[in-house]
C-alpha cells in the first residue's frame, strides 16, 4: 500500500467515525470519541510520516 492510499484509506476513516459520532446513541457517545480520536491520531502520524519521507502534493 502506497503512503497515499494509506492517508486517503484514513481519512475516509476519520469521516466515517465524524459520522458515528455525531449520530451516537448517547450510551455510545464515549466509545464514538475514542473511535474519532484514534482515526485522528492515525491521519496526523499518516500526514507527519508522509511529509518526513520529503513527500511533495505533486508526487503520484
């Protein structure tokens, strides 16, 4: 899997845990931010690895 596949993959993730967030029973409120935080934190080392590699926007 390329770096940009691996961001794109969680940045979808991070959308779909925006969405059980906002749409959680409020029983699942707790379990919904640990999901958004984790895709959050996954896309942010994702993001941070992608530019350490020297990674440029125009890169395929």
């Amino acid at each position: 899997m390329t770096m940009d596949i691996g961001v794109t993959q969680s940045i979808t993730e991070l959308q779909q845990a925006e969405q059980n967030f906002k749409y959680a029973a409020p029983e699942f409120v707790a379990i919904a931010i640990m999901q958004l935080l984790a895709a959050r934190m996954k896309v942010d080392i994702l993001l941070r690895l992608k530019k350490q590699s020297g990674a440029t926007p125009i890169d395929p």
